[in-house]
C-alpha cells in the first residue's frame, strides 16, 4: 500500500479570494487528515497573520502599546515556530506598523535586534517628531521669543511624556517577565 504525501498549503496574504483559499484549505486539510482542532488553529493562526500584516499604530495608541499587541499577535501567528524566528517576525512587523515614514527608515538604519530594542529606539524617534512638528507650528508665532519659548516648554513637554513612556516600557517588560 502506498502511502500518500502530506500536501503543504500555502499562507493567506489577503490578496487570494477567500472561498477559494477555504476550498484549497479543506481539500488539503481532508488529504491530509486534519482533525477539527487542527483545522482551527491552523486557520486561527492565519487569521493572526493577515491581521499582522495590515497592523499600523493607531492614533490614540502608544508605542509600548503597538510593541506588546504585535509580540502578542505574533505569538498566536507562529505558534509553533522557533522563538528567534518569531523575535525575528514580531520586530519586523513592530517596524512595518510605524506609521511615520521617516521613523521607520531610522529604525532599519540602527538595525535593532530586539522588538525592545526597536521600541525604545521608536519612542526617541517619535518624541523628537513631535517636538519638531511642534516647532513647526511655532514657526508662525509673531514674536522670536514667544516661539522659543512655546518651543521649551513643548520640549519639556516631550521630555516628560518621553519619560512616561520609558517608565510605560519597564512596567510591560518586567509584566512580561513575570508572566513568563
């Protein structure tokens, strides 16, 4: 008796037309004789992955924030995957999600190793972003030195929140070791 080969199905990019990935997912998932639970967390991962893929920053969302839902997603996307690989994945899309151009160039020039590594370098980024979208807006004040001044005090403003936002950092990282 010959015995049959294990067909491989391909990920979900979104792009494919959904009823017939899910025609291809059950014929494979049937010739390979997947059970019911097979089937769903192979399906729940894909789900994870396609939500990774399209995962940005939202507006109201801070950078720690947008750092611990793509670790936790990309755990559920790759579950039994190696723990590099899945660092690997998680900073890659931790970088992808940035929504400011410029920030993610600077993020792949410093080459970060870890998602940690990546996130603190962001939250730096993001502050002076926001300091000089500040100053921008100074720009128009009439007076040189009421723009100075407005342009100090939006620089402590941005010290401080970048403050809070590294404190934010070391209570979710020492949450997760805990956790783990």
């Amino acid at each position: 008796m010959q015995k049959k080969s294990k067909m491989k199905l391909q990920k979900y990019d979104g792009k494919e037309d959904l009823e017939e990935y899910l025609t291809h997912f059950e014929l494979i998932s049937e010739r390979n004789n997947w059970g019911y639970k097979s089937r769903s967390l192979y399906l729940a991962a894909e789900v994870f992955r396609s939500e990774l893929q399209t995962r940005v920053k939202g507006r109201n969302e801070s950078i720690p924030e947008l750092a611990q839902s793509i670790k936790k997603l990309t755990r559920k996307a790759y579950p039994s995957d190696n723990l590099d690989v899945t660092k690997t994945l998680a900073l890659d899309y931790f970088i992808d999600a940035i929504p400011f151009k410029e920030i993610r160039i600077r993020l792949s020039e410093v080459s970060p190793k870890t998602v940690a590594e990546a996130e603190n370098v962001a939250v730096r980024l993001d502050a002076v972003h926001i300091a000089d979208r500040s100053r921008n807006c100074n720009v128009k004040t009439v007076g040189v030195e009421t723009a100075t001044n407005d342009l100090s005090t939006k620089i402590d403003e941005v010290i401080k929140k970048t403050d809070r936002v590294s404190n934010e950092v070391e209570t979710l990282k020492s949450k997760e070791t805990r956790s783990q």
